[in-house]
C-alpha cells in the first residue's frame, strides 16, 4: 500500500467509517451471512506505524469508539476518533471526530453527520443526506455549505458495502468494485477496489485490502488504502489506514455486545 501521492492530512476514521465502510467488529457468523448484523461496541487503540518524515503529519497516538445499532428500519452508526497529533517537529495537537450516520436497511437513504475538533475548536462539519434508485441517486450536503452531488446507478452506502464484502469472502471471491456514498468527507462518492484473501493460511481468517479512489477523479493512485484483518467471525483485530506519506493502524481492545431491538 505504498506509491507516489500528495500527503493527505487525518480525516478521523477512513470512509469507511468506516468507516465506514467497514462497519468494525461486525460479527458475521451463520446469522450475518443470513443478512443480521449484531449490534456492538467496539474500543479499539490507535497509533502511528510509518511516517516518511516529509513534512506533514509525523505522530499520532489515540483511540477509536464504534457503535453500531439495528433501528428495525435500518442501522445507526456512532464513531469517536480521540487522537493526539504531532505536525513535524512541532508539539501534539488534540483532534476529536465525531461521525455519526443512518443507512436505511433497503439501501434507499442515507443521513450523515461529521464534526471534528482540533484544539477544542470546531474545525470541520459536515451534515447531508442521500437517495439512491433504480437510476442512480443524489447526496444533498447542507454543511460546510449547501451543494449537491450525484450518485451514480448502483452506488451503495456503507452497511451495504460491508455486507458485499461479506458476500464476496463467504462466497470465495477475492475481487470487489463498487461505489460507495458515506459522507465522511467532501470527495465522495469513491470507487472502492477490494482484494479479499484468506489470512494466514487459516480459513477462518481474512484481510481485505481496499483503494479509495473519488469517482470523478482520473487519478491512477488511490487517494488512500485500507488494510482489515478479521477473523470469520466478523470481528476486525486490526485496521491499517495508508496515506502513503504516513500510516495509523487501529487494533481492537474491546468488544462489548448490545441488546438488539425487539421489530
């Protein structure tokens, strides 16, 4: 997961949200694969693994809280990023992102919500909502100012990415493409390119490898690159996000199951 791109600044947790994208710590055992998700909580700890030293930035240490909850109709999305940032040899900043969504279970609509802090001061915010259809769709963005983009035919917000994801593991595919919608940032929606393989010879045990590349972009280089290891259960043991100049894995230190809702 490495090439020639532009250093990208920390955007919390990737469109993967994934976060997004990933729905992290999903168990997907016998009931998954029959499309339900287990609502959890997830704490995972995170922390800086390569920097090239070119600027930009050069430390990162923190922690990630996932939420994810079934609402019958569809599923809610919480996530806190807390990381402490250093910028080349200057001191540590304190970033907090706070991304919140709701994806309706027949892939319909999508509402999103992104605010992040750096140094106790709001320094972005992001609000809109989604549609899709048989030709396509539309995002409305309200925050940081109102415009609209359009969704292509067969794009999937993140929920639904994951459960391809599943699909294409529990069937013994190792290629995906789709475009994928999740609000994290203002480039979407991404054109997601994933490799999905065994892990460790094991086969209860997967790593899926995703390019993250903007839909209207001809840019041959993902703008960045997802590497998730999970076992057959679902659970992520561990998230490594790649922006070429520099990498922050995320590993997994707690998992708390929720109480689904009664439908």
């Amino acid at each position: 997961m490495s090439g020639n791109r532009h250093p990208r600044r920390w955007t919390g947790w990737a469109p993967a949200v994934l976060l997004a994208v990933l729905a992290i710590g999903v168990p997907w055992g016998g009931e998954a694969r029959a499309g339900g998700l287990v609502d959890h909580r997830a704490t995972y700890a995170m922390k800086m693994v390569r920097s090239s030293g070119q600027g930009g930035i050069s430390g990162a240490r923190g922690a990630m809280v996932y939420e994810f909850r079934d609402t019958c109709d569809g599923w809610q999305v919480d996530t806190k990023v807390y990381l402490r940032l250093r910028s080349g040899r200057g001191p540590e900043m304190e970033s907090v992102r706070l991304v919140s969504s709701w994806e309706a279970k027949d892939g319909s609509g999508f509402r999103f919500r992104v605010t992040e802090k750096t140094g106790g001061e709001v320094s972005e915010e992001i609000r809109g909502v989604a549609v899709t259809g048989e030709d396509g769709g539309v995002a409305e963005y309200t925050r940081p100012k109102s415009f609209t983009v359009k969704l292509p035919k067969d794009t999937v917000f993140p929920t639904a990415h994951l459960r391809s994801l599943i699909k294409t593991g529990s069937d013994g595919g190792k290629h995906l493409s789709r475009v994928l919608f999740d609000g994290a940032t203002l480039e979407n929606p991404y054109v997601v390119g994933a490799q999905v393989r065994p892990r460790g010879g094991a086969p209860d045990a997967w790593r899926a490898r995703m390019a993250y590349f903007p839909f209207n972009s001809r840019a041959q280089t993902p703008e960045f690159e997802l590497g998730v290891d999970y076992g057959d259960d679902g659970v992520v043991q561990s998230v490594l996000q790649d922006f070429g100049d520099y990498r922050i894995e995320a590993r997994i230190e707690r998992l708390e199951k929720l109480d689904a809702p009664i439908c």
